[in-house]
C-alpha cells in the first residue's frame, strides 16, 4: 500500500469484551487459553507481534503500543472472518478449549452489550433452557468451554438439547459433522473401533480432575436415532470412565 514508516500510536482495540483473560472458576495453574479479543499463537501478544512483523517487512516504526477503541471514522484496509463450521470443526472434533471460548464471546457479543461478558453469554444460553421447557435457574453456565468448576449442568439438560438440535435441521447440519466419530476422528479417534460403534457414535468429550462426560448420537441396532449423555464424577483415573462410557455406548447400538 505504499506505506514505508508509521509515527505516533498503535492502538489493539479489545474492546469487544471484557478485558478478564481467565474465566471464573478457571484453575490459575492449568494450561488456559488467554480470552483476549485478540490472540496470536493463543496468547495475549497480538499487537507485539503485529509491530514485530511490520519491522519485518521493512516499515519505520516510530511508534508505541497501546489500548484503545477505534475511531468511528478508521478505514478499514483488511477482514479477517471465520465461518461457524470452521470454527465448529477444530472447537469440537479437538475439543479446542480457546476456540469453544471464541464461539461463547460472539453469541455474548449478539445481545448487542459491548463489551461482551461470559454473564451475557449465559443468560442466551438460559433462554435457551426456559425455552426447553426445564427450570433455567436449576443450572449454572459459567463459561463456554467447560473449564470453569462452577458450571452446573445434568444429563438431562445435555439431552434435551441433542434432542432439540435433532429437531432443527439449521442447527444439526452444522453440529452433526463437527462431532468426533467413534474409532474414526477427533477426541474418539481412538476409541470404540467395535463392529457395532465404530462410525457409529459422534459424541463430544469433556473432562475436568475427576469428571469425565461424552455425549453426542448413535443409531441403535433397530434403526432408531438416539441422543444420550453420560456423566462421570468422582473418578480417579479418567481410562476407567471412558471404559463404562464406551460399553454404555456398545450397549446402545449391539442387538
């Protein structure tokens, strides 16, 4: 564009959210994604990376870096855009905690509040529930990904919502392909390869120390679709849960 030197200051607009790069109830010493509006390489370092690759290319920076909104009458020289099915495919089939985080903020960002909070998130999510005709204050929605120790959720809740998403063909031809494939792909690569489930099952994975859950669809050996949704909690050793879990599923689908 012709650009050779840049006086005065870079601005990284956040203002999209919230600036809390933790969720509550996120343990301060695990592996977090950092939930920055703008990420590089899932941390916080975006705008340090951007000046980086501009010195790269050759352009003076005669600059400093800060925070700041921008102006309503900035041109905007380049987009960057993702589709729902992109992010879907590495969100679930990898059980991508950043980009489950990602998909939580932009549903936050649709009620219009800016900036968005996992509270905004979780009051589209309770709407939801009300509407599934079960009592929204009974559960607890905390953060997008799972990670959070004060999420409160039932296994009846995660059916009824498989059940609604079934129902919905503009909601199920997106979540359908996205879900692992048992003995196939993703987080069940590995997993179920039996006569009867492999190919058979798609189901999405959680685990937190000690709670390990799977749910998703099969197809039963009548032709019948179901939804199902197991909960393991207090388990030591997560190989124990997966291997009640993959029996339940083999049960499922076996005459």
């Amino acid at each position: 564009m012709g650009v050779d030197t840049i006086r005065g200051t870079l601005y990284a607009d956040k203002t999209m959210k919230n600036a809390d790069l933790l969720g509550k109830g996120w343990c301060w010493d695990d592996d977090n994604p950092a939930l920055s509006a703008l990420v590089f390489a899932r941390k916080d370092v975006f705008i340090d990376r951007f000046m980086q690759e501009l010195r790269k290319a050759g352009i003076v920076l005669d600059a400093f870096s800060a925070t700041g909104q921008r102006p309503q009458n900035a041109i905007c020289i380049c987009t960057r855009f993702h589709t729902m099915d992109q992010v879907l495919m590495r969100m679930m089939k990898e059980s991508d905690n950043l980009y489950a985080e990602a998909m939580f903020y932009q549903i936050a960002a649709s009620t219009g509040n800016q900036p968005a909070t996992a509270k905004h998130a979780a009051q589209v999510v309770k709407k939801l529930i009300s509407k599934l005709g079960l009592n929204a204050s009974a559960y607890k929605v905390a953060d997008g990904s799972g990670l959070s120790l004060y999420n409160y959720v039932s296994a009846e809740l995660e059916v009824a919502m498989l059940r609604y998403a079934y129902r919905n063909a503009n909601i199920h031809l997106h979540l359908s392909p996205s879900l692992p494939i048992a003995g196939i792909d993703g987080t069940l690569k590995s997993r179920m390869k039996g006569v009867f489930t492999r190919g058979n099952v798609r189901a999405k994975t959680g685990s937190v120390t000690g709670v390990f859950s799977l749910t998703g669809y099969c197809t039963a050996a009548n032709g019948h679709r179901l939804c199902f949704s197991i909960i393991n909690q207090g388990v030591m050793h997560g190989r124990n849960a997966r291997a009640f879990q993959d029996k339940v599923c083999t049960a499922l689908c076996q005459p």
